[in-house]
C-alpha cells in the first residue's frame, strides 16, 4: 500500500489492522510505503503540544495504546500505563528529529529498559532488530538533510 498523501493516510488507518506510522517501512520488506517527508508531517500534527513535555506525553500515551502493553523484551504483561516503559532505540538528545517516530520506540519493562541504555545491548533478543530500525532510521532521516550538509 502506497501512502502519498495525508488522506491515504486517513484510509490505511481504516483498512490496515495497525496504523501506519507504526508499520511503515520504507524499505524491501514494506507492508507500508510512507515518504519520509509525509510521515514527518503526520508525526508532527499527531504530536503537537506548545511545550516539549506536552509533545512526548502526548507520543508516549500514544505508543502505549497502540504498541501494547507486552515488553518486546521479556513478554511480561506491564499493568498499567507509565512513561517509564517508552524507550527511545535511539536516545531523544542525540537523535532529537527522530524522538517522536514510533518505529524508534520498544516498550520495555523498567529492567528491560535500563539494560538498553546502560547494559549489553547486544545479549537482549531486541538487538538485532533495533540495529536493523536504526540503519532504516538514520537512512530515511538523512534524506531530509539539507543538500550542502550531506
């Protein structure tokens, strides 16, 4: 399915059992095709707040209802919602345009999340497929890049 536009969007949300944002891969195994630029804007409209704050609450719950509330690490059940089970793949400070891309995201329980960030990533069953989202990820994003900067 090709998304083009924000009404092919609208559609895909009502025709596919997950949104978009979610499973839009850009790349050979795509269920989804979603140009960057036009996910980049959907982000942006879907997570609008007048402060930071605002905006990564708005995305966390946003996550939580949509990814579920299993660990992808553990499969342990989280109970109910807290903040503390997003984990950026890629850290908010470094990566700041992609912190509100849902495909950077695991939920993660507290000590799932905390072996990302300070642990051995690379013993975690995650790893391999957040290594695969990061190269999609820094991948899109550099095609936003303004052209004397690449």
């Amino acid at each position: 399915m090709k998304i083009l536009t924000i009404e092919d969007y609208r559609n895909a949300m009502l025709s596919l059992e997950v949104d978009p944002l979610i499973c839009g891969w850009d790349d050979k195994e795509s269920m989804v095709y979603l140009p960057i630029q036009l996910r980049v804007e959907i982000q942006g409209a879907k997570f609008y707040s007048k402060t930071r704050t605002g905006e990564l609450q708005k995305f966390y719950r946003w996550c939580w209802e949509k990814k579920g509330n299993i660990c992808e690490e553990t499969g342990m059940y989280l109970l109910s919602y807290s903040a503390k089970y997003i984990s950026h793949i890629l850290t908010r400070g470094a990566h700041y345009e992609k912190s509100t891309d849902p495909r950077n995201i695991n939920i993660l329980s507290v000590t799932a999340h905390r072996e990302w960030e300070e642990g051995n990533r690379k013993e975690m069953r995650i790893y391999w497929k957040n290594q695969k989202t990061i190269l999609l990820l820094n991948r899109e994003y550099f095609k936003l890049r303004p052209k004397n900067l690449k």
